[in-house]
C-alpha cells in the first residue's frame, strides 16, 4: 500500500502536468486549424533586377521561409514550423471566350472578376483532374482552377484568358488556365479553402455585375502582373507552432508561462533581424531577392490564446487536485484501518509483554523499527513507478511525505493500545469532552481551510497546493462527524419500531448498527470521500460539457452570425440570401458615458445594444430579450425625440444624455431589464466584443436609426435556418489571419464541434476517472480491512443466535442490516458533499472563466451517474458483506465461543 500511495503522490502532478501539456498543445493545434499561429507579412515593390541577375522570386520566398523558420529561439526549434507562403492579389478582369457547346448555348458571359493568389500549400499534382499546376514559365500567367469554377465558367486546360483592368490598373496580360483541381475535404488544404473560399466555388454576379472567382498562380505570375501594375504586393508567411506534451507540459508553471512569453516577445524581432539586417523605418530598404521590400511585420493572436488557457488550467487543477487528495485520503484511511488490525490481531503479544515490564514506548518504537524496511522498500518501489511512468519528473519530497504518513499509524496504534491507561482498562465514567474537542478541532479547520482558499483562491498556486489537497479530507472528516452524531437516531428508533415484530434479526442489527456507529468512523470517511470525489468531479464534468456547448452559442448568438456587418453590408446582403437561411437579425452595440438628465450626475460607461426587436421575436419566440423589447412597447415606433432602453440599473422614467459628434442624444429608460434578457444568446456576438461594462442598455434597432453603422463598435447579422449550407456560407466569408479587419463568420454547429473537442475538459475527465476507479480500489479494501476488523464480535452475535435456531439466510441477513445504516448514510453525505463542494469553494472554482460566457454555467447534475454511484457504493458493501460472511460460514462455533466453566476463563 505504501508503495502504491507513494506511486500515486509522486506521479500524479507529472502526470496531470502531462495531461495539461497534451491540452495545451491540442488549443494551440485546433485555433491553427482556422488560422495561422504566427503570420509575417513585407510589402514588396516590383522587382528591380541587377545586371546579369533575374529574378526567382519562388526561390527567395522558400529562402526567407526557411531564415524565419530557423529565427526561432531555442525553446522552440523544432516546434515553429513553415506552414505556408501566400501572395493575394488585388482582383483583375478576365476576358472569358464564348466557347458553344453541341447544344448551342453558351457556357460564360465573357466576363469574369478573377482574384488570383499564390499559394505554396497549394495542392499537388495528384490533386489535379486535368492538366498540372502553374509554373514559371515567361510572360504568360499560368492559371489553375477548381472543378466547380471549370464547370460553371465552362473553362478548359489550354483556353486564354485576357487579364486587364480591375484593381490592378495598367495590366494587360494573357492567362492561361493549365490545370483543373479538386477543391474540398478529400483533396486536404481545409484551411487555404476557408481562408479563400473563390478558390473552390465561384460567386454569381448581382445586378448585372460579372461573377466572381478565383484561380492559383506562380510566383512568375505574380511578378508579370506586379510589372504591369507598378503596384505594391504583400507577401504572407504563415508559420505554425507545433508543441509536443513535454515541451507544452513546462509552459504551464508560473517560470514556463514567464519563458513561454519571453519566447514570444524575442521571436518577431529576431525574424525581423532575419529578413532585414537593419531598421528601415518605413521605409523600403530592404529586398526580397530583387524586390524591394519593407521591414517585416508580426502578428499572432497565441499569446492570448496560451493566457486564456493558463486561466482554464487553474481551474482544471482545483478538479485534479481534488480528486488526487480524495484518492490519497481514503488510500491513508486504509492503512490505518490495516494498522489497527494489526495492532488487534498482535494486542495478546505486547500486553503480555507489557505484564513482564515493557514500557508502551518501547513497544512503539519497535514495531516503527520493524516496518521501517517496508516503508522505505514502498516508497522505492513508488518513486521507480513513478519514474518510470509518463509525465515529467517526479514529485520526490510529496512521496516521502506520503511514505511517512504510511509508516507512522502503526506505531502511534500500537502505543496507544499498551498505554497504561489502555491496559489499566479504566471503569470510571467518561465524559463526551474529548470527542467534543476533537470534533470541534475539525469543524474549525475545515472552515479555516474554506475561507482560506476562498479568499486566497489558487492565484500563483504553483505545484501542489497543501490546502486545496487538505480540504477535501478536512470537510469529509466534518461529514463523518456529522453523520456519526445524526444517524444512530432514526436507526435506534427503527429498531425499538421493529421489536414490536416477531423476529429479532431486525432488532439486533439495528440496535448494533446504533451503538457502533462511533466505530464506524474509519469505513463512513472512506465511503464518504470516495463518493464525494466521484460526484464533484461527475459535476464538474459535465457542468463544463454543457457549459462550454452553451457559451458556444452565445458567441454565434443563432445558427449563425457575421460579425462586422455594418463593415460589410454587401456581404452580409449574400449571406442574408444564401440557401437555407430563413430569418435575419441585426444587432449593434455602441459605448456611450451618458449623465444623468436631471443632476448630471454620471451614469458609468455602458454597452448600448440594438436589436430589431419585432424580427427576433418572429425568428426566435422564446428570445427573452425580444419578449422584454416587446412588454415594453419598444417594438412599437417612438416619438423619435428620445431613445428608448431597459437598463440594468436605474429607474423607470429617468433620462440620460451623451454626446456623440457634438450632438446631444437622450436616452429614456422605460423600465429594467430582466437578467434572462441580458444574457439572451442573440446580445452574445456583440457583447463579447467587448470587456464587460458598468452597465447594460437594451434599445430597438428603430430608435437607433440616427446613428451609422461606424459609430457602432460591433456589429452583427444573425443568421436563422434548420437547413443552413454552411459550405454556402463559408465560400461567402473568407477565414481571416490574425490582425486582418475582415468580418468574421461564426456557425454555432462548428463552434460547439470544436468546444467538444477541447482536450482540456478530456484531460479533467481522464485523471477524475483514473483517481476514482483507484479510490473505489482501495474503498473496497479498506472496508473489508474494517469487517475483519469487527468480525470477531459480530461472530460471536451470530454464534449466540445459531445456539439459539438462527439459520444460515438470517445470518446473512443479520451481517446485511447491521452495514445497511452505514450505507445509507455514507451515500447520503458524500452525494450531499460533492453536490455542495462548489458552493463551498467560491472564487477558488470559477468555472466561468473555464467556459466563458456571460455568467457562471448552469451545474448540471447527472442523475443516472450520481444513482449509479450510490448504487455501486451498496454493491461495495454487498461484496465486503459477501466475503465475510463467506469465511464466518468456515468458522465453527466453538472458535467464536468460550466453550468451558467460568472459572477458567
């Protein structure tokens, strides 16, 4: 058991830190999945060759891919990786030629709005259905399209394609389509898909305007237009950052976020150093191969993204660090319920050596001499399991701790059973002072323990947290104390109800249950830490399921949303008439600082939202913030003076001014607004755009029609429809790099994908899981150490009923009744306890800040898993109940009987 306990204790914070690095590395994975990690962008000038030089502008981008790549500081060498290189062109006209089919009808107008882009992930060969990819090849411009811009242009390998006008004036080139490729899923190349959805299907043309598409180039495609044009170009390099456990593992600790952000802040300027050797200032001094270029500019949003995990991390520690404590407090329980049975099967041995002049000393420090090799040869067996396991070093000064705490109960037991007192067996009547102060000493460390940690919370908590790891065992002892006091009661009152029968089964098991319940106290802590730990853990679990699903969507705010609207509105006109979309929202949010209109006195900064009212409450009738607008008559048009709101805070009928472009604005509240309608899902786009205000203002979109769509800080367009095509909506609404100012298009169904497939939640669930089964483990043995404990004295009940007609079944049953209370109290306190543990842990378990959203999630108890506890608790019992009545059946009565005259004994 030392051996195991020490395993677990030195293990466990390498392992979790394992577990961390694992979800650390999967964040960072799944936000490279939509974009970039890291993204360098040059603005480079045409290409301004010297005497006897040309250009080989492929060559030179795969040369500053690979010196940025090797710029990366130590700690990330081997993790910084070359995604991809990309040239975006401004759009160009494409002269289409008319081709007739047999049928006679033609397949393009002529016209095209191609937007063409160099792309070095672009597929393969092997990607191709006809022709090849681009190459450098003279002055014509190679093209490459998909198979839908193929068919819907009715293009074909070897047709030219006249490229002039557009955004890029002065170019007249000819273009060349040579190859035709699969675009989608099984041809990979997701993200280049959703970051330039023209490349996979072509857009049609509004009122009368050519269609849209887009087409893959060369390098030497992209210098004939740049030399057309004399225009200015920029160039992308897309690095990803791959992290393996370990080296993700190490960030975590308060130096490794510190070295991890030092990282971050050393690499721009050093491939900064890289591309340019020097500082330009603005200027262009710099040359990509013979381009003239600019300095290099840096951008990546993984810094954020690594703080927000930190922070989800904290909290998933609370979760580990409490089911780790709960394991090791029911596996120290069970030593020392093997402690005490060895003291009870030695006990003959030491008094009779007691009667011959040992000291309780003495004895003590015998057996601590005589159990020390096996607790030193369990805490090296631990330490080498350990060692030897996953994870990082091991925590060797935590499994030493253990070890001690492992070898001590047997000679502190042992003392105490040979104390003079203890042999002297004193009759005088004692009172109930000790087990008041010693249950009083508990209740007050285990409410120190909660109010530290709810002050102190787990801010800079960096390794094992003594508190967090104490209070669980501290608030299961106050549980046991509690459930000792309170269920001898109803037990003793069961019985005297059951003596009025007339069998006596019930009676005498009740009756025992009742007066040994203070002896119980060892088995109850086990059942009710092992249980608590199950069911916090189960909660929490699925608390941030749920949680993270709903925060989810209140960030989409509908089945879909495009966030920059008011940017964009030719966008967010296709989105609104894509295929599937049914209903449309439109939602806003200014900043105001208003003043009271009467004192002027300020009011606070407040987040103003919009929302047209009336077509929320067609598109979603439960909305609670379209029922709010609704019941107070802002759906209805106004009298245009004043703007009309519910507020969070203030009193119906109380006017509020601000000015904005020099002109005043007042705003009325009609009445409050209710905290559903606050945290209603539709407010969730815009809201989130922004930190958290002082205060809430509620308006109709149709009061706010004075003000333009730039005074607004966000802006969103609600999307509703069952059958929405997301692929529709994604060829509408590029995926953008960190830093670009497009919009952003948002789909609940992805969003919540990808929330399931947080790691961070799997690895709570994978070390709760582990904690409990090796918990239940040593429940299981702990129990039965605490049977064969008492079974000396049940035996000798069991055998005084058999003398008296008691049959085998009765027996059984009597072993049954008498273990029932315990269950039952056992899984009601520890089902209550991991219920309350939450609650009682306060800011130290802010599981908002794990799921995000609006407000703290919604616990979501599982029923049938906590039901399943209680009843796997009781199967527990039944088993231990099984095993020793198995082997009193092996006993006769005359090994539990005195058999003889009195005067012998």
């Amino acid at each position: 058991m030392t051996a195991v306990l020490v395993g677990v204790a030195a293990a466990g914070p390498g392992l979790f830190q394992r577990l961390g690095g694992d979800a650390l590395a999967g964040r960072f994975a799944q936000v490279q999945r939509a974009a970039p990690g890291v993204v360098h962008s040059a603005r480079i000038d045409p290409e301004q060759p010297s005497p006897g030089r040309e250009s080989d502008l492929a060559a030179d981008l795969a040369t500053y891919a690979s010196a940025l790549e090797n710029a990366a500081p130590n700690a990330l060498r081997g993790g910084l990786v070359h995604d991809s290189t990309r040239i975006a062109l401004p759009t160009v006209q494409g002269d289409v030629a008319r081709r007739e089919h047999e049928a006679g009808r033609m397949d393009a107008a002529g016209g095209v709005t191609l937007s063409l882009v160099y792309a070095s992930d672009a597929p393969e060969k092997r990607a191709y259905v006809a022709g090849r990819p681009p190459r450098e090849r003279g002055e014509v411009v190679e093209l490459a399209v998909s198979e839908r811009t193929r068919d819907a242009l009715g293009l074909r390998v070897g047709q030219r394609i006249g490229l002039q006008g557009g955004a890029l004036p002065n170019v007249r080139a000819e273009g060349r389509v040579v190859g035709v490729f699969r675009a989608g899923r099984p041809a990979g190349g997701e993200r280049l898909w959703s970051e330039q959805p023209l490349l996979v299907r072509p857009l049609p043309g509004t009122a009368g305007a050519a269609p849209e598409a887009g087409a893959l180039v060369a390098p030497r495609g992209v210098e004939v237009l740049q030399n057309q044009a004399d225009a200015e170009f920029t160039v992308q390099w897309n690095m990803r950052i791959h992290l393996k456990d370990e080296a993700a593992g190490r960030f975590l600790g308060e130096d490794g976020a510190r070295e991890f952000r030092r990282i971050m802040a050393r690499y721009p300027p050093a491939a900064k150093e890289a591309f340019c050797g020097f500082e330009s200032y603005g200027g262009e001094w710099c040359f990509l191969g013979v381009h003239p270029a600019s300095e290099l500019e840096s951008d990546t949003e993984l810094t954020d993204v690594f703080e927000e995990f930190r922070q989800q991390w904290r909290q998933a520690g609370v979760v580990m660090s409490f089911a780790l404590a709960s394991l090791l407090g029911v596996g120290l329980a069970a030593v020392c319920v093997t402690a005490l049975l060895v003291v009870r099967r030695r006990l003959d041995g030491d008094l009779l050596r007691r009667a011959r002049g040992a000291s309780a000393t003495g004895l003590a420090l015998g057996r601590a001499a005589r159990s020390a090799p096996a607790a030193l040869l369990g805490y090296g067996v631990g330490c080498a399991a350990a060692a030897a396991g996953p994870g990082s070093s091991p925590a060797y000064g935590t499994g030493l701790i253990v070890a001690v705490l492992c070898w001590l109960p047997l000679p502190v037991l042992t003392w105490a059973a040979v104390r003079d007192r203890a042999v002297l067996r004193e009759r005088a009547p004692r009172g109930a002072g000790r087990r008041l102060v010693a249950e009083a000493l508990v209740l007050v460390l285990a409410a120190g323990g909660v109010l530290a940690l709810r002050a102190r919370g787990t801010e800079g908590a960096a390794g094992p947290d003594p508190l967090l790891a104490a209070v669980p065992v501290l608030l299961g002892l106050v549980t046991v104390a509690v459930l000792v006091r309170c269920y001898p009661w109803p037990v003793r009152a069961v019985a005297r109800w059951s003596a009025r029968g007339r069998g006596a089964v019930v009676l005498v098991a009740l009756s025992r249950a009742a007066k040994e319940a203070p002896a119980r106290g060892l088995a109850l802590l086990v059942l009710v830490v092992t249980l608590a730990g199950a069911v916090f853990g189960g909660l929490v679990s699925g608390t941030l399921v749920e949680g993270r699903r709903e925060a989810a969507a209140w960030q989409v705010g509908a089945d879909a949303s495009f966030l920059g609207a008011g940017r964009d509105p030719g966008t967010a006109g296709r989105l609104a008439r894509a295929r599937g979309v049914r209903e449309t929202v439109a939602v806003r949010q200014l900043r105001v600082d208003p003043v009271s209109g009467t004192d002027g006195g300020r009011y606070g900064i407040s987040s103003l939202v919009g929302v047209d009212g009336a077509k929320l409450r067609g598109a979603v009738g439960s909305s609670p913030a379209a029922r709010a607008l609704y019941d107070a008559g802002l759906t209805r048009g106004g009298d245009g003076r004043d703007i009309r709101v519910l507020a969070s805070e203030g009193h119906t009928g109380d006017v509020l001014t601000f000015t904005l472009h020099g002109k005043e604005t007042r705003l009325r509240i009609v009445g409050p607004l209710p905290d559903d309608a606050a945290n209603d899902a539709a407010l969730g786009p815009v809201r989130g755009a922004a930190v958290a205000r002082q205060h809430l203002l509620v308006a109709d979109n149709r009061d706010l029609r004075a003000f333009a769509a730039s005074d607004s800080e966000e802006t969103a367009l609600l999307l509703y429809g069952a059958r929405i095509d997301t692929e529709a909506l994604r060829s509408l609404v590029p995926r953008s790099a960190p830093g670009a100012a497009a919009g952003e298009l948002r789909i609940r169904a992805e969003e919540q994908a990808e929330a399931a497939d947080d790691r961070l939640i799997a690895a709570v669930t994978v070390a709760h899981t582990a904690c409990t089964a090796l918990a239940v483990l040593l429940a299981l043995l702990a129990l039965v150490l605490e049977l064969l404990l008492s079974a000396p004295a049940r035996g000798r009940t069991t055998a005084y009923l058999r003398t008296l007609g008691l049959g085998g079944r009765a027996a059984s049953a009597l072993h049954s009744l008498q273990l029932l209370p315990l269950v039952l109290a056992a899984v009601a306190g520890g089902v209550a306890l991991g219920l309350v543990l939450p609650s009682l842990l306060g800011p130290a378990l802010d599981l908002r800040e794990f799921t995000g959203g609006p407000a703290a999630p919604d616990r979501h108890v599982d029923v049938l898993f906590t039901a399943a506890l209680g009843a796997g608790i009781c199967l527990l019992v039944a088993l231990a109940v099984g095993v020793e009545t198995w082997l009193g059946r092996r006993r006769g009565l005359g090994a539990v009987l005195r058999l003889g005259r009195a005067d012998e004994r």
